[in-house]
C-alpha cells in the first residue's frame, strides 16, 4: 500500500475545462487529482490553451495560468508532471521540463486526428497529420519517464510505436522486462459510490419525453469517429412500431470553448429535423454536468453508442461506457470496441454491424421489450464495477508519483538518432564511432569497426 507522503508534489496539467460541466479529458484529470491527493499535496493546473476563466472548489488546488511562464513556474515546484501530449504541443516551454514526466496517452489521437480533418483537402491533411500531430507524438514518446493508456489493446499500440521510435531498448528492457516501467494500463474509473437519482431530469421533464416513455440515451458527445446518423435514421423504424421511444444525446456543446463544436454535430441535428423527428422523438441537449450523469442514466431505458468501421475503433476506450455499468443501464453498441466487449460478456449489452440501420432498429425494440431488469444484473456488477473504481484503475499513477524517476533509457536516447536505416554516410562515422565509444567503450567501438571493415568487405565482393 502506497504511505501518505504530503511533502511529494505533484502537478497535473489537463488539456480540457474543469468544474461543473466536463468532458472525459477534464473528468479523468479531477478524478486523478481527487485520488492522488489522498496521498500527495497535488496541484491540478489549466494552462492557458485551455478557455476557463474560474475554477471550481476542491481538496486540492486548481491552479489557472494565464502564460506558459506560469505554467513552467509551476513545474519547478513540483517533484513530478503528469500531463497529455497535447499540452506539451500547445506549449513547448514544456519540453525543456526538468522533472520526471507522466504522459497520459489514454486516447489514440493520431486516429482521431484522421477523422477530424477528413473534410479537408489530402494535402493539408497530410501537412497537418505529419508536420503538426505525427511528429509531436514522436516527440512526446521519446520524453516521456513513464506512460499510461486505457486498456491492454491500446498497450500493445503503443508498443510498437515506441518500438519503432527506439524506446523498446536494452536499457528499458533490462529496468523492466514486461515494460510495465515504461508503459501500464489506467482506464477510466468509476466512483465508489452508488449511483442514486437525486431528481427526475428526463421523463415528465424535459420538453416532448412524457413519463411512461421510452428513452434511448446517447451518453457523451458527437465526433466525427461516431456514428450518430445511424441511429437517428433508425428512429423512424422504432417509432412507427413504438411511437413512445425518444431519443436524448446527453452533450453537443463542448465545455471547452477553445474547442470548435464538430460537423457531425450540425449533421445529426439536420438529418433528425429532414426525418421529422426533431424535438418531438429526438433530442439534442447542450452537456450533461458530471455530477447529474447518474439521474439521466437511472432514468433512460436503454444506452445507444454507435461507431463508424474504422482503425480508431480497434484501439478506442469509450470513456461513457463504465458509466452504463456504474448505472447498471443496458446499452447497444457497434461490436468492435473494448468495452462493448466487455458489456457484452456481463449481459448488460447488445452489439451490431458497424451502419446497420435495420439491424439497429431491430435491437432496440427487442431490448426495449425484454422483460430483464436491472436487478438482474446487479449481483454479477457489483465485483466488476469495484474493479474500475478510480482508487483501484489508478494504482500504476500513484505508485509512479510515489517514486518518481527518470526513464532509465534517457540519457541514452540522447545518443542515437530517431531513425537511422541504411548506411551510415561517411560524414557521421565519427560521430557512430563516438557514441560506441560512450555507449559500450573500448569494446562497443571495436565491435563496430569490425561490422563496418565487414560490411564494406561484402560491398566489394558484390561490387
């Protein structure tokens, strides 16, 4: 068990708004803090990318900083930073860090990246994708002391890209042989408390949704990487067939002002108005604040969360989904992503093919009608749940910022190029022959004279 250290400070840098209403970056960043805190004096900053003006109350500081100065001052004051790859792009200051360094890489955004921008002409999405996002996370995995993602399947992601950038290395290997020094799994979490409804907030309530309706609900907001028109252009097939079905989606306004609202967005909210449906079976809500989820999940009938058939979903966490086994909400999904998986195993879940409007509609009336209620599922939840309670999932963060270290593959990072394929040009031997030298001494240098005398022996025989 980790001891109580107060004197340990650690600073949290989130990437996304924090207080009354937050998206998964900033509800990940508060729970890390309110946890962390427990053993630590923590310190949980906005930086300046971030458009917040106040800041909410809490057991911890929460730190505003209007310049990267402030920021970088706050740096030197802590013993260790966890943060995102996208703070350390928005603010490079960063980069010069002196401190062990957490990078939090829980959402593959490279695959992200693709969808956002798909709108896009290839050649400025190629500029975008290779000179601002590739390179940055090349940039991010070889700075990083220690790294956490969401789930083993994003792990083994990871891997290889830290393979290819050369953080896979003896001296990695040899600290730690699973590399779980390196890079461990810190999904998202759960609270220890029980989901209890506190007022009524859908049903009776909320503009067109009577009380004995049925009601989907889309938890989360609408990106690019979703797959929203399926769903909404099922709604007519339901609807003919149970006209007491409504559909809410819980956010489309994201807190972040810095953040442009997405064109899938406009796009749903289009297609449910062409269909007829809009505000009278399907509605759109601004954003859900993190401490009401529970009252529209206790409420809604059933969960829908659809994605499109691409790469992002074979590594994605759908961050929303835990609160559907929080809430103990049945949910429809497209198959593919980890936790619909995972859903599925408990029976507290329903998948489909990936734009199957009619199998979609199918599904929801069929689930809509069986008679299995969430009790039923409780006895099985209950030990599933206490496994992605945040005190639990974060354990790797805690005990790294009990200790933390540099990467013991540091210093030598620093002596070998990015890539380096193909024969060394005549100009750089000196420099191969120094970092032999550094590396391995007197034997490292003549091991790779006697490569290189070789390979030039066999470049001649073939010459």
């Amino acid at each position: 068990m980790t001891a109580i250290n107060k004197s340990r400070r650690v600073l949290l840098i989130c990437n996304d708004t924090i207080g009354h209403n937050m998206a998964g970056p900033g509800i990940r960043y508060w729970e890390f803090a309110r946890v962390l805190s427990n053993y630590f004096t923590v310190t949980l900053a906005i930086p300046p990318s971030v458009a917040q003006k106040t800041v909410p109350t809490a057991a911890f500081t929460v730190k505003l900083c209007q310049t990267d100065t402030e920021l970088y001052a706050l740096t030197e004051e802590s013993d260790v930073v966890v943060t995102v790859g996208a703070v350390l792009s928005a603010h490079p200051i960063l980069l010069k860090l002196k401190k062990p360094l957490l990078l939090d890489i829980y959402i593959p955004s490279l695959m992200e990246t693709l969808h956002v921008y798909s709108l896009a002409g290839l050649a400025h999405k190629s500029l975008f994708y290779n000179e601002r996002e590739r390179n940055a996370h090349n940039t991010q995995l070889r700075i990083a002391d220690f790294m956490i993602c969401a789930s083993e399947k994003q792990r083994d992601y990871w891997l290889g890209m830290l393979t290819a950038l050369g953080r896979v290395n003896p001296h990695s290997h040899q600290d730690d042989k699973t590399l779980r020094g390196l890079i461990d799994v810190v999904p998202f979490g759960l609270p220890k408390e029980k989901a209890v409804h506190s007022r009524p907030v859908l049903k009776g309530v909320y503009k067109n949704i009577q009380k004995d309706d049925d009601v989907l609900i889309w938890t989360g907001g609408i990106w690019e990487w979703l797959d929203a028109p399926t769903l909404i252009k099922a709604m007519p097939l339901v609807v003919q067939k149970q006209p007491q079905v409504k559909l809410f989606f819980m956010g489309i306004k994201r807190p972040n002002r810095s953040e442009t609202k997405m064109f899938a967005v406009d796009e749903a909210i289009a297609l449910s108005q062409t269909l007829g449906l809009y505000d009278t079976h399907i509605f759109f809500n601004e954003w859900v604040p993190y401490e009401e989820r529970q009252n529209y999940l206790l409420e809604a009938n059933l969960g829908v969360s659809l994605h499109l058939n691409h790469v992002e979903n074979r590594f994605s966490f759908r961050t929303r989904f835990l609160d559907h086994l929080w809430t103990g909400l049945p949910l429809l999904a497209t198959e593919g992503d980890v936790m619909s998986a995972e859903l599925v195993r408990l029976n507290l879940g329903r998948t489909v093919k990936p734009g199957d409007v009619s199998g979609v509609a199918e599904a929801i009336l069929e689930m809509l009608t069986d008679k299995t209620t969430r009790q039923d599922y409780l006895a099985q939840l209950e030990n599933v749940v206490a496994q992605y309670q945040w005190e639990t999932v974060t354990q790797p963060l805690v005990e790294f910022c009990a200790k933390p270290h540099f990467a013991p593959d540091k210093a030598y990072l620093q002596t070998i190029p990015v890539f380096e394929v193909g024969a060394t040009p005549y100009w750089k031997l000196p420099q191969k022959a120094w970092r032999a030298l550094k590396n391995n001494g007197l034997p490292g240098l003549w091991w790779q004279i006697k490569r290189y005398l070789a390979w030039k022996q066999h470049k001649w025989d073939v010459d």
